[in-house]
C-alpha cells in the first residue's frame, strides 16, 4: 500500500466524521431553536408582553420562564407607574360602566379612559372585571352578618386602596394597564348593595359590550331595588324598571301617589312609564303587585352633580 493512497484514505475518514458532526451540531441547534421558539410562545401567550421583551426576559434568566414572567410584571408595573404619573393630567370621560348582581348583592362600577378605542379593548375590561369583583370582595367582607338593606357608594380614593389578590391593589392594576394600552385611566366610583331575602335587585346596562357575560358592560348602568312582583317575573320587571331609569334619568324616587308634572318630571314613580307610555311606573308597579324601594343609574363620564341618588 502507498503512502499516497493511506494518505487520501485517512483524509476521507476525517472528512466523513468533520461533515457528521457538523449536521449533528445542526441538529442539537435546532432543537435548541424549536425549544427556545415553544418557551417564547409560551411566554408570550401566558403574559400578553410582545416578543421582544418576552425574548429579552428567557435571555436574562437563562430560560428559566418562571423568573421571565416575574420579571417581565415588575417591569412592567414600574413603567406603568411611570407613564401614570406621565398622562396624569389627560382627560379620561370614555371607558366603561361594569355591573355584575349575584345572589342579593349587586355592584356598579364606573371606570375612565381617554377614548372609546382602548374601552374596547379585552385588556381594559378586564381592569373593569378587577374592579368589579374587587369591590364586591369588600362589600362581602365589609356586610358580613349584617342583615337588612345595605348601600355603600365609594369614590375612586377608596377604590384605588383596595386588594385584587397577592398584594397588588387596584392603583397597581390601573397603573399596569396604563403602561398596557398608552391612555389616561381612572377607577371612578363605585356603589355596592346588599338586600334581604324577600326583596329583589333588577338591573340594566345600555350600549352593551359584546362577548362580555360574567360582567354587564356599557356606557349606561342601573341597579334598581323592589319588592313584589309575579313570581318567576321579577329578573324582567327589574329589567324593564332599569331600562326606564336608564332612558328616562330620574332623580329621585317620589311617592305612589304622587302626580304626574309632565316631561321634566325628575321622580321615578310619577313618570310616564318607558316600556308602556299609557301609564306611569306607580300604576305598571300596581298591576305588578310591586314596589320601588331605591335605584342607582350610572352614566359614563357624568359629572357628579348630574348623577342619581
């Protein structure tokens, strides 16, 4: 045998293992690729953060995804804060009225933001969900073995203080979906309700968000208390008494027997009845053998001296 050929044949054998380890390493890169692409996806999807800062977050903790996504909400909450206090001054008159009853509790809730645009937006109702349901946790806590009619109406400083789980309050809520979506927002007010076993709680949102069950949404709200009514009628009656407090704004409450003093008339009962115009509320509560004992309506962007009692 010639050197010559010992010498091709040993550089076929070094070029055969230079060419297998070269597609292995190709291989291992691409699973570690396919690995790292399912990591940021997953990422993304459980955070809702864009790819970039979900790519930087696995990058920093060596794509250890639990520490990425604590890392990515503090983050976040910070840069959050920062634009709040930045858009501080902006004026915030859309958003969204949020109403959930369960049981006989009920709340309503108002939440702000600069357009109509980012209240439709899933991130922005589901800050009006956390409120929602934040607020009804504290009137839960706050009623507990009370018993007869309970009315509670908390402004925006009251609502911002208050726990939504694992130490965050609802100003942190607000200041991360700020730093979300770009745009002014504010936790208005809020009004809980709490009643006995033989009274019911009606409600009605107007200009309803679409796909939203769990909470009713809109850009009007009402909560009306009453006694009475057909049995198995009262979830209607107290959604057409909320439909007529929605559409016709009263004031206050008035009596049974009070007279009717034309289209200013501001008192509930002696108004023109919305739903059947030959009649007021007082006489349609008569044939339903009911009565109105309160109501709340919520308009968004209302000033305070034009909301109801």
């Amino acid at each position: 045998m010639s050197l010559t050929f010992l010498f091709r044949t040993l550089r076929t054998e070094v070029i055969k293992i230079s060419v297998c380890q070269h597609v292995q390493s190709l291989h291992t890169g691409c699973q570690l690729l396919a690995a790292e692409k399912g990591l940021l996806m997953k990422l993304r999807k459980n955070t809702g953060y864009t790819f970039i800062n979900c790519k930087k977050a696995l990058e920093k903790f060596d794509n250890d995804i639990a520490q990425a996504e604590t890392w990515l909400h503090e983050q976040a909450q910070k840069e959050g804060w920062t634009k709040a206090n930045k858009l501080e001054g902006r004026k915030a008159k859309e958003g969204l009225i949020g109403l959930f009853v369960r049981d006989k509790a009920a709340v309503m809730v108002e939440v702000n933001c600069e357009t109509d645009f980012v209240a439709r937006n899933e991130k922005f109702q589901q800050l009006v969900k956390d409120v929602v349901f934040a607020t009804l946790a504290h009137h839960q806590n706050k009623t507990k073995g009370q018993t007869g009619y309970v009315k509670s109406l908390l402004a925006g400083e009251e609502l911002s203080k208050l726990s939504v789980g694992e130490g965050a309050s609802l100003a942190d809520q607000v200041a991360l979906t700020i730093g979300r979506l770009g745009e002014n927002m504010s936790v208005k007010r809020a009004v809980t309700v709490g009643v006995p076993a033989e009274w019911h709680i009606g409600s009605y949102v107007h200009g309803g968000v679409t796909g939203q069950s769990e909470v009713g949404m809109g850009r009007y709200g009402a909560l009306v208390i009453f006694q009475g009514g057909n049995e198995g009628a009262q979830e209607a009656l107290g959604r057409k008494l909320g439909q007529h407090i929605v559409g016709e704004a009263p004031l206050t409450l008035g009596n049974m027997d009070d007279l009717p003093c034309g289209d200013s008339e501001t008192r509930l009962l002696p108004q023109t009845f919305l739903v059947d115009p030959s009649r007021t509320v007082a006489q349609f509560l008569r044939g339903q053998q009911a009565c109105v004992l309160d109501f709340v309506r919520f308009q968004r962007g209302e000033t305070a001296s034009e909301g109801a009692e």
